[in-house]
C-alpha cells in the first residue's frame, strides 16, 4: 500500500518541559480521493535501545527493576517495574548505547552485542524507535559499578534470575514491560 499523500500544515510546541510535545496539523488525502485535515499530538524524546544479557551455561537473564512514574499514576500500586536495561540513544550508534546502558544499570561490560530487531514502541503518540539487542555475559565478564547515574536520579536494583523463573513472571504479569518480552522470545 502506498502511503497517501501528507501535507504538514501547522505544528506548534506544547511543552519541552522534559521532552518535547508536538500539536501537529496536517492535510491528508484519503483513499477515496477526499482530503480530510487532522491534529495529532507526538511527543518526541528520541530513539532508544534496549539490550536483554543473558549467561547461555548458568541459564540466566539480568534484568532491571526500578520506579516508573508512568506506570504510577496508570494504576501500577507500586510504581516499580521489571525491565531490561535500556535508554535512549543520546546521539550515539544503538549498539554503542545498549553497551553504556549495561554497565550504567547492570554494571556488565559487555562488548558482542547482537541486534535482533527495531520497533515503534507506541506508534500512536510517540516518535521513538527502539532497538532491541541481546548480548551473552558470564562469571568471568568484565564488572563495573551499574545500578545507574545518580545524577539522572536512577535508583536501580538489578536482577539475576534463572529463565524459567523470568518466564514464569512474564506469564504471571509481574514482567509487564513492553521492551523485555520481544527480547525475551527470542530464546
């Protein structure tokens, strides 16, 4: 299917408080020939990646567990959520990105890094694209501190946990993050 032809007509800065939030206008033409004029927001905090590390010998995943507010105030009691480490890609490659943010949160140097697919997380209202990685870490990967940057206010527990027990979270919704079950389906 082609894509119909759009015309941005009018796109105004709603807030660029923490991110930035667009109200765009637009002009489109439908496929039965009519043109029909719309607004959308979109708000736009950049592309991210996401990185799943996993010990294939041990039979273990590291995953991330720390407070969302999001997740808050849309019913989640405790605000706490189970994730693999992510974060946006801040001007660099995604694969240099998923290696900081491995040993930001994790504290895990990882360095053969394989992606395994890009997703719009929430095509509807915002403009990233995530890509998704997987790497292998064992006992003898290189450590560093993890746990976050304090200056960015992460406050981060980190998570081993054996693969079947990660999947039996995942059926039991105590895994619910939209970033960790397409990683965790590639085993």
């Amino acid at each position: 299917m082609d894509s119909p032809p759009v015309k941005i007509i009018k796109t105004e800065v709603l807030s660029d408080n923490w991110y930035v939030l667009r109200k765009v206008t637009y002009e489109m033409v439908l496929k039965d020939g009519t043109t029909s004029v719309q607004s959308r927001e979109a708000y736009d905090r950049g592309n991210g990646a996401t990185i799943l590390l996993y010990d294939r010998t041990r039979r273990t995943v590291v995953l991330t567990r720390q407070f969302r507010l999001p997740t808050y105030v849309n019913g989640n009691e405790s605000g706490m959520l189970i994730d693999a480490c992510a974060g946006l890609l801040d001007q660099l490659e995604p694969a240099e990105c998923v290696r900081r943010e491995a040993e930001e949160e994790t504290g895990l140097i990882v360095r053969d890094v394989k992606k395994i697919l890009q997703v719009y997380m929430s095509p509807g209202s915002v403009t990233e694209l995530v890509h998704f990685f997987i790497a292998e870490y064992s006992n003898q990967t290189e450590r560093g501190v993890g746990s976050g940057l304090a200056q960015e206010g992460e406050n981060i527990e980190v998570l081993e946990l054996p693969f079947d027990e990660a999947f039996s979270m995942i059926e039991r919704g105590e895994i619910r993050d939209g970033q960790t079950k397409p990683c965790a389906s590639d085993f």
